[in-house]
C-alpha cells in the first residue's frame, strides 16, 4: 500500500513541474510579451531628435534600454548608445528621469533565468530516485542494485507443474514429496523431536529432469520459489556475489516457508583453493563462503529450503556437502524402461497420434535416452508428419525422429560416386553382420549406406533390454563390432579407407578403460589405473592416474593394443567364415541403400545355409514399423 502511494506521490509531483513550466511559457507570451510589443522602437537618432525638439516628457534609464513617453501617450523604447551629453540635454529639456537597476528581465527574467533551470534539475532528480526506488523494491531491480539478488520469484501454485507432470523419477519424487509435506505441515515432523531438511541437491546428467523437479516441489507446496543459476551470482565487482547471497536469503526468509533453487551450482561450490594457492578464484570462493554461512551459520533460516541442482558433484566443496547444509542428495538418473514409457505418455497427450502408434514400443528401443531427448522425439516426429501432411503421427515418424536424434538428419543431396558408395556399403555391411553373429551383441535394427550428420552410413543396434552391468565377453563384441566395417573392407578389397577413424577411436578408448578401469587386463591385474575424474581438472596425463609409473603405463599402451587386436582378429574369422553373407549385403545396400533387421536376419539365415555353416544368428525381437 505504501509503495503504491509513492508511486503516485512521484507520478503527480512530475505532473507539477509540468504544469508550472507551461503556466510560466503562456505568461511570457501572452501577458508580459504583449507590454513589451505595445512599445513602438525608434532607432537612437529619432530619441536625440524628439528630444531636442522637446517632445520627450519622461525616460527610464537602464543599462541597455532607454524606455520613456513621447508626448503624453506615446510610449516607445531604444537600445541606449554610449553617449556623455545625454544626461545634459535631458535636463536642459526639464524631462523626467528615472533610472532603472538591471534584472535581466524583474521577476520573470529570475524565474527564467536560474529558478526555472533549478527547478528543472530538482524535478528530474526527484523522477529518478523515485524510478531506482521502484525498480529497486523488487529483486534485482534498481540501477545501481548490483548486490541485490537476480532470482525470479514465482508464486508455487503459478509455476504450473506439479509431480504429476513428472515422469521417470519415482525414487526422486519420493524423496522430494516428504521435502513438501515438510513445507505444508512442519508440526507433523517436528512434534517428535525432528527438523526441516536445509538442503537438498539434485544430481544427474543434464535432461534427466532435475529443474522440472524442483519447479514441481514447488508446485505442490505451493510456496514462493526463489530461482536462479550459479553464474548469476558471480559479476565483475568484488563482494558483488556474497552481497547477492545475503539478499536472497534476505528475500527468502521474509516469505518463509520458500523454497531457493540454484541450478548449476558447481559454478560457485567448487571446491575452494589451498592457502598457499596464487591467483585463487576470490570472488567465487566469498560467495561460497556466504553461501556456507547463510546455510548453516548463526542466523536460523528456519522455512527455507535450498535446492540445487548439478552434473559434476566430483567438484563440490567437502563443507557444502555436509549434513546440515545439503542434508539430502537425491540421484535423478536417466529412466528406465518404465520411466520412459510415462515420459512418453506425459508429452504425446497433446499429440494426434496414428493407432499404429505404440508407446511401450518406442519406450524400449530408446535406452539411454534422457527426458530432454524423449520430449524432442516426439517434438520432432510430429514436426515430420506435419511437413508430410499427414492427419496423425505414424510409427514411422517415430522411427525416422529416433534416428534424427542420434545420428542426424538425412543428406541425401550428398552424392558419392559408385566407388565410393561399395566401400560404404562393405564398411556398414561389415558392422551389421558382426553384430549379428557377435555372442552378446545388440541386435541390429536397421543398416544404411545414407549419410546422415557427418556419417555416411551407419549400423543402428537397439538392446533388448535397459543393461547396467556388461560383461567382459560382452564388451569384447562390442569391440568387435566396432573394428567390423575396417575388417570387411581388408577381407574384401584387399586394403581399409579412412572411413573408419572415428570406430578406432571409439574401440581404443574402450579397450583402454578396460585394461585401466575395468580390470580386464591378466598382465595389469584387477587394479585401477585411471585418473580420478577431478584430477583430469588438474592435469593428469593421458587420463592415468598420476601415481602411474612410466613402465606401467607403457604396460598400459601394451595392453590396450592387444585388447584391440584380439577384437580385430575375433572380427576377422566372423567375416571370413561369412564372407558370401558380407558380399550379398553389400550388394543389397548398394541397390535399395537400406536394410531392416528383419531383411538381414533372413539374408544371413539363406547365406548360411547355403555354406553350410552352423552359427547363431541374433534376430530382432521387436520392429517399430
């Protein structure tokens, strides 16, 4: 109320400057200028005659005028000129003298003159300490607020989402459905003895949900939430970010119960330097420190809960991760299959889908895909059945959506030439029939020789099932596999192209991480090797640790080129066993480009029954389309 009475006490003080300055323009010209044009001006000559003549009965005399009455009505005025005998011949001709002090114009000219650009100066400073003053009253308004917190507050019923609207995260909304039931209904815990949680960190890979969460707790709180990122705190000017903590916090306890969410958090709770460190980070490490005091300090911050939100716990600060400050860490990992299904289901419900269209289905063929991804499927999806001008979404539009989302989007304006197109062919014919014969491999969904992003072909391998552990045998198919398209080009045109860079890549970081993270090396042994993954931050060398003697880490390069030549080989004795399936694949991607796994699996199945060869084909078990 009182701050809606400033704001119109300053709206009409402006309005009085206004007004004042126009009465005092419409006086100028309308009364005073009008006195001034009823003299009529002679030139100086025509004044020194009248007066010889003695038709001037009285003058004023001032310092650049000579105002007077010519007769008896006859008033005039003259711009006076420098002359000695004027007063003399004035007296000789017994006129009237007065003089007339300068005043730049009397009482108007002063207004004018100084109270006016006065009054204008005041009235403009008034105006702007009223606009900081009302920018200033809210959060982060104001231009000179830098230490003012730049959280936006929104009202927990606005936010608009609430656990419903969450899917994949059953653990998580467990844990953050007591956080509210805290907020609403604190007597309930605190009758017997127990206090409100502090804090509450979210950890996950980005897109797995974590800021929907804290947006929903606050939903179904339905309290103020303070939000804003880490780098917000953090500016140019010293104390700048420890001054924007002690304002949030400020702001926070005022409308308690509140929440307070920080996303990215490790912008400012990195861990703090050591003493004898030069050219520390200050002003992160102050605003970590006031964060560390506003948390569990003196001062209660009783009804305030803090969330935060990361994906490099690796790199907080031990004090911040105690009990007391973020009492809760809450894992949000990607969804299982269940998850994904509810995901799914949450963002098709504004979509026009086709009765071919099953959700479960897609749920399973996108392991590893976060919610952020599973939104953008069926954004994309839909997108392509509208550019189709189809009346609903197909199960193809999911189909061609997926592959958008992990390999790109089609070139096919991208022309080889016929060699070319064979070597591809062989390379991706080579991926798809290892996977097929591997032990232990993903079955293959869908091989194409259509660039698509910055591949020219690919092997889409879907897994059956969400898999947490693998085993040793099954990383070695996985190796295999990878080195396949470089082996069927060796076995079948007698030398590798470079379309196979970016598989040695991927096939010699793996071996890598299983002779030094894994243990899966009999000459290292079962110890790990690896750097710490905050110790890459300080310079470790090659991702070993920095323990590692240089003997053992050339054990290490050992190792991993014999993890890789046993795949290469094992790769090798597939393809030369099935040499005829390679050739007749090949064949069929150079003439239709495309191959679906259930087309493989039958031309495998012929070609191995015309060579009589007794193997284990991994067939699909499932076909979006």
């Amino acid at each position: 109320m009182n701050d809606r009475f400033s704001d119109k006490k300053i709206k009409f003080s402006l309005i009085y400057v206004v007004v004042a300055i126009l009465v005092m323009t419409l006086l100028r010209q309308f009364i005073v200028g009008p006195l001034l044009l009823s003299r009529a001006e002679i030139p100086y000559s025509e004044f020194k005659t009248a007066l010889r003549a003695g038709e001037i009965t009285s003058v004023t005399v001032s310092q650049d005028q000579i105002i007077g009455l010519r007769g008896e009505d006859q008033a005039f005025y003259t711009v006076r000129v420098e002359d000695p005998d004027l007063a003399k011949e004035l007296e000789t001709q017994q006129v009237e003298i007065t003089g007339q002090v300068a005043s730049n114009g009397g009482l108007l000219g002063a207004l004018l003159g100084w109270i006016l650009p006065l009054a204008l100066m005041v009235g403009f400073w008034y105006w702007m300490m009223g606009r900081m003053q009302k920018g200033g009253a809210g959060i982060g308004g104001g231009i000179f607020s830098f230490g003012k917190s730049k959280a936006r507050v929104v009202q927990g019923e606005k936010t608009g989402v609430t656990f419903q609207d969450v899917g994949g995260a059953g653990e998580a909304v467990t844990e953050l459905r007591e956080v509210t039931e805290f907020l609403k209904n604190p007597e309930r815990f605190q009758r017997l003895g127990g206090k409100m949680p502090r804090g509450v960190l979210l950890l996950g890979p980005p897109g797995a949900g974590k800021t929907l969460l804290a947006r929903a707790t606050a939903g179904e709180a339905g309290v103020p939430f303070y939000s804003l990122s880490g780098s917000e705190f953090v500016e140019m000017f010293v104390g700048v970010g420890a001054s924007r903590v002690r304002d949030l916090f400020e702001q926070a306890k005022k409308s308690a119960p509140s929440i307070i969410f920080i996303d990215e958090i490790d912008t400012i709770g990195g861990r703090r330097s050591g003493a004898g460190a030069i050219g520390a980070h200050e002003e992160r490490e102050q605003t970590l420190n006031q964060l560390l005091a506003e948390m569990d300090g003196f001062e209660s911050t009783s009804g305030v809960v803090v969330m935060a939100a990361t994906n490099r716990p690796e790199v907080f600060d031990p004090a911040l991760m105690r009990p007391g400050r973020f009492d809760r860490q809450i894992t949000v990992d990607l969804p299982d299959l269940v998850g994904r299904e509810e995901i799914l289901r949450i963002h098709t419900q504004g979509i026009v889908m086709a009765a071919n269209v099953d959700v479960a289905t897609i749920a399973r063929i996108t392991p590893g895909f976060s919610g952020a991804d599973l939104a953008n499927v069926v954004n994309e999806a839909a997108l392509l059945a509208a550019r189709r001008q189809k009346v609903a979404v197909e199960a193809t539009d999911f189909d061609e959506a997926i592959e958008r989302v992990v390999a790109g989007s089609e070139r096919r304006t991208r022309a080889m030439n016929a060699y070319e197109k064979r070597v591809v062919a062989i390379h991706e014919a080579g991926h798809a029939l290892v996977a097929s014969l591997a032990p232990g491999a993903n079955p293959v969904h869908k091989v194409t020789i259509v660039p698509r992003g910055r591949a020219l072909g690919y092997t889409w391998q879907r897994p059956t099932e969400d898999r947490y552990l693998l085993s040793e045998g099954e990383l070695q198919s996985q190796l295999a596999v990878l080195l396949g398209g470089r082996v069927a080009e060796a076995v079948t045109l007698g030398e590798v192209s470079t379309g196979a860079a970016d598989d040695l890549a991927r096939a010699t970081d793996l071996a890598r991480k299983m002779a030094t993270e894994y243990g899966m090396s009999p000459r290292l042994g079962p110890i790990r090797l690896a750097a710490d993954p905050q110790a890459l931050y300080l310079g470790a060398q090659a991702g070993l640790d920095a323990r590692v003697s240089p003997q053992t880490a050339a054990q290490v390069d050992v190792e991993t080129r014999r993890i890789v030549e046993d795949a290469l080989s094992r790769a090798w004795n597939l393809l030369e066993s099935h040499r005829a399936a390679l050739e007749r694949l090949a064949e069929r991607l150079c003439e239709q480009e495309t191959v679906s796994g259930e087309e493989l699996a039958s031309l495998l199945a012929a070609a191995v029954a015309d060579a009589g060869v007794d193997t284990q084909v991994h067939l699909n078990e499932f076909v979006l389309a």
